[in-house]
C-alpha cells in the first residue's frame, strides 16, 4: 500500500508514492522452519522495510462518460528485517508495471 499524490498536466496523470512494507514470511531455510506469529494483528505480519513507487498514466476517452487508461509504473522497495528461521533475510525488489483498464464517470 503506498501513500502519494497525483497531478494532472496536459493530459498526463503522474503519481508519487512511498508506503510501509508488510510481509507474513512462511519460511524454511536449511529445513529448519520459523514459527507462526507476529507482532501486526497477531497472524505474522510483520512491518519489514518501505516502498516507493512512480508512475504516468492517460485516459483515452470512449465516449463522453467512459475512457480507457495506460499506465506505465516503476515501483521499488526494500525489505531489511524478514523474520526467518535464526535471523532476518533482506529482500530488495524492482518492477516495471504496464496497467490497461476501462472506467466511467458517474
């Protein structure tokens, strides 16, 4: 989940956002198995590092109340404190994202 902004500049909508890294790790390393449990609501979910993410979309207007949208994002983030059988694994990630959809105004 990634908290941000966006704005609208000529007919491009661009979107920033950073936003908390929650993992529920079910892990086996060298057949030894962490156990269930966790600090966040009490099912293993535990806050393990930040994410950041960019991106730019445009709407392809249909007819006067439906469009089409195209958006292109990059997002990045790091997880440092994986809890794991004897320790914590680090987990770094990078994706480029393509996203297509259809929407309406009301």
């Amino acid at each position: 989940m990634l908290f941000g902004h966006a704005w609208r500049r000529d007919g491009i909508v661009y979107h920033v956002g950073v936003g908390p890294i929650v993992t529920n790790p079910a892990t086996t390393v060298r057949d030894e198995k962490r156990s269930v449990g966790g600090w966040l609501f009490n099912g293993g979910y535990y806050l393990s590092g930040v994410g950041v993410g960019v991106s730019a979309e445009r709407d392809l207007h249909v007819s006067r109340k439906t469009y089409a949208l195209v958006e292109v994002e990059f997002t990045a983030g790091n997880a440092w404190a994986v809890p794991i059988a004897n320790g914590y694994a680090e987990v770094p990630n990078l994706a480029l994202h393509f996203h297509i959809g259809l929407g309406h105004y009301f």
